[in-house]
C-alpha cells in the first residue's frame, strides 16, 4: 500500500440509482482479475461493508467526515487499503448530498476530494434519453473540485436506447465506462432499514454478489475503469494511515469537549493532560455481541480495543446461553434485535448471565440493538431487564446525524466529552433516559438520552471511536480494573 493506491469512487445523482449494485459487482470483478481489493462507503452504513466483504474478502470500512472528522477520511482509507492493489468506495445518497444543513459535509463529493479520487456517475437511465446529457453536465460542473472520470448507465432498455445515451454523451465529454441493461434486479431483499445483512442469509447473499459481479463484468468496461482509478494521485494532504495505538497526549488529540457551554478540560480517557495511564496488568476479555441479532459495528472498534490491551471475543446471543468465560466487559452494538425478539428472549440462561455480570457492575457499553437488549423487554418479549426501560416497534424511523456530550462519567466516557453520532433506528425506548443520561444531544432539539447506571453506558446514539480512541482506552482500563 502506498498513499497513491488506485482508487474510484462509485456515486450517483440520488438513492436508487444502482450504486450498490455496481460498486460491490465492481470490486467482486475487479478481485476476479485477480487484484486485492479495498472495499469502502461513504457514511454510517453497517450493512453495505458486509456484502463489499464478500465481493473482496477484505473487512469493509466506513469513511464518514461526520462522525470522524474530515481529517482521519485519509488516514482512514489508508489504514483499510494496506497491502491491496485498488480500491473502490462506494457512495452515498446522492453525489453531493450530506449532513443537513451542514453543507458538503460527509457528502460523497466531500470524500471524493479529501481522497484525490475520480468518481464514476451511476444514472439510472430507464426514463430518458438525450436529457441523460443535461444531467450529466450539471453533475460535472457543480463543483470543479469533484473530478467526474466516467458515466455507468444503469437500466438501459435496448441497443437502441445505449446508441441514443451515448450521443447525448459525446457533447459533455465525459466517457461512458459502462451500461447495464434493464434486467431483473438481483436479489437483496430489504426492510425496515435497509437491505437484510449478510449474516442472515450469507448463502443468498454471496449468490446476490456473484450476479453482481457477472452484471458489472458483462456491460462495464474494466480495463478502462481500472485505468482510471490508476490515475489518482497521492492522498492529498500527505496523510499516513491511521492506527489504532493511542496515548492520551500525543498521538489523538481529543475533539473540544465540555458541557454544552464549557470548554474542555479532559480527555474521553478520563486522564488529565500529561498524567500517566495506570500500571498495566493481564488482558481483560471483552465479550463483543455478534450473530444475525447485532451486525452493526465498525471493524476500527475491536482493533482499537485490542491495541488498548484487551482480548476480543465474539459470542452470539441467539444461541450461546453463556458468556465467553473469563468475561471482564461486553459491547453489545447494533442490529436487529426486534426481528429476533423471540429467539432472543427464548436463550433465558445468557439473558440471565448478562443481569448477573451488569449487577457485578462490570462495564457495559451497548448501542442501540444494544440498549434494546438490555431493556426488561422488547415487545412484549422478556430481554436482559438491566434497565428499568421497554422497548417496542414505533411507526416512524428515527435517523440523522447528532451531536453529543457525555452528561457525566461512565465506563466508555468522562463528563463532558464531545461526541458526533448517529441515529438509526424504528423502535422507542420508555423511558428515553435514565436519572443518569449518557449523552445529551445538543443542537435545535436539546434533549438527554439514553443511561449510565453502574458499569452499564446504554444510548440509541451510534458512535465511531475513531474520532476519539480515548473511548476505547478507558473501556478497557475499567475491564481491567473492575
């Protein structure tokens, strides 16, 4: 790996226009070649990276300006994109479409930039013709910035219908790298937040992957896309890859912090500045959720953990009835707990060994699917009961960015730490927060959520610790020491 890894990045003039079909069969036929690989999406995605996973055999990695910063996208994409000959990065929503009301931020174009990447324009073709032409061009002259090296045409109704597009095309000048017919869409069943991940049906799914694949590979041109991923340059900014070795002074200075009008005193590792870490002792065994129930988490979560001192285990609670033995503290991240409800509350022993290790005041960091599972139920459906709290279904999806700041100490985070997150879910907890919330979420709409009791940290709010290690690191310092 080098700073001038070739790389392209896949976008589109909005959702829906076939991005994800053709950035995932793009890297499962670029691999097919025989390169290595480097999967990407732009954003808070959970459920994308795992089908680029399959296509690459590559962990799929998450690069969202956003939650991070736009200063770690680079180091980052770098970190992921060690040892592979290419790399693809696949967008999200439309091409120049971010934050709300933040401007370009953690948009596909910002990303694109801050990368030094050519995009490839995905249009969804099926309704018009020269017209393709006008669109193409506004995308183009937007922002001289993004660099647009080529147009996939998706949905294309005939020979015809192609000699028509690329007519229309010759006058923008952008050339045209692909166009893929109007066929019957490959199978990846959806729901309530998006596509059904690739741990509940991996069969299927690799199936999904390799039509993928003969779709991209049948009606893109793949020397002239791998050409032009070859014609990035550096990274911009002469960034080096991130790592997940941390000290609190040096290597990752913590974002401001303070409640929501002071300025910040400490770091999220709890340690005031130039003050030493406590002495080492053996590895604590951090027990992480995994399984069909809780597939949403960030691969740079666990190496982080690691690079802190733990030893990382899975465990599933659809069908382990114990914790891994030895546990010293459990992240329990997000998923599908409520398609899983019953299952979840049937496996009655490790429900029960989950209430034992919270009373024991272990420390506990749970997101989302997480919170849920911790409630008394979900449903109607017994879960964990370590928060006075129920769960259930809700008419309305939940979903934006967020800005954050610890309300007070807890085992993930000290008081007054600065957090970006995000929501995503369609289920409402009662009540929302604890007596002692773990955020309090700044912005229009002031409110506190989520709870701290013990050694437990519960919140709906989706968090990438990347942007502050020190996160990790006082985790693992309180596993170690509980």
């Amino acid at each position: 790996m080098t700073p001038s890894t070739p790389r392209l990045v896949v976008a589109a003039p909005s959702s829906g226009s076939g991005k994800t079909t053709v950035a995932t069969g793009l890297m499962a036929a670029f691999a097919a070649r025989g390169l290595a690989v480097s999967p990407h999406k732009v954003g808070p995605d959970y459920i994308d990276p795992g089908y680029h996973a399959l296509a690459t055999g590559r962990t799929g990695r998450n690069l969202d300006a956003y939650l991070c910063g736009p200063e770690l996208v680079a180091p980052l994409f770098l970190h992921g994109a060690r040892g592979c000959d290419i790399a693809v990065v696949e967008g999200v929503m439309g091409l120049y479409d971010g934050a709300a009301g933040e401007g370009e931020l953690a948009s596909t174009a910002q990303v694109a930039k801050l990368l030094g990447a050519p995009v490839v324009l995905v249009v969804d073709a099926s309704s018009q013709s020269r017209s393709v032409a006008a669109l193409v061009h506004g995308f183009v002259s937007w922002d001289p910035g993004v660099r647009v090296g080529g147009v996939i045409l998706n949905k294309v109704g005939s020979a015809r219908h192609e000699e028509l597009l690329r007519e229309a095309l010759d006058s923008v000048g952008v050339p045209v790298l692909g166009a893929l017919r109007r066929a019957r869409p490959v199978e990846t069943p959806s729901r309530h937040l998006g596509l059904v991940p690739v741990a509940e049906r991996r069969a299927l799914a690799v199936s999904a992957v390799s039509e993928m694949a003969a779709l991209v590979s049948r009606g893109c041109d793949l020397p002239a896309l791998e050409a032009l991923a070859r014609t990035a340059g550096t990274v911009p900014g002469g960034s080096a890859p991130w790592t997940p070795d941390f000290s609190p002074t040096h290597d990752h200075p913590p974002r401001s912090a303070g409640r929501l009008d002071q300025e910040p005193t400490r770091s999220a590792e709890g340690l005031e500045e130039g003050a030493a870490r406590p002495a080492g002792k053996a590895k604590p065994r951090i027990a992480v959720a995994g399984g069909p129930a809780f597939t949403f988490s960030y691969a740079e979560h666990t190496e982080l953990l690691t690079a802190a001192g733990a030893e990382v285990v899975t465990f599933d609670p659809l069908h382990d009835e114990e914790l891994p033995e030895g546990t010293a503290g459990l992240v329990i991240g997000g998923g599908f707990p409520e398609v899983y409800a019953a299952e979840l509350s049937a496996n009655e022993p490790l429900r029960k060994a989950v209430a034992e290790l919270a009373a024991a005041g272990a420390p506990i960091a749970a997101e989302c699917a997480g919170l849920l599972y911790l409630c008394r139920e979900l449903d109607g459906s017994p879960m964990c009961g370590v928060l006075d709290a129920t769960a259930r279904m809700a008419e309305r999806l939940t979903l934006g960015y967020r800005d954050a700041v610890a309300v007070g100490d807890s085992v993930l985070a000290a008081a007054g730490t600065r957090m970006r997150g995000h929501e995503f879910h369609r289920t409402a907890v009662e009540p929302g927060a604890g007596a002692a919330p773990a955020w309090g979420i700044r912005g229009r709409e002031r409110r506190v959520e989520g709870f701290v009791q013990r050694g437990v940290h519960a919140s709906y709010l989706h968090t990438h610790w990347a942007s502050e290690p020190g996160l990790a690191h006082r985790f693992v310092e309180r596993c170690r020491t509980s």
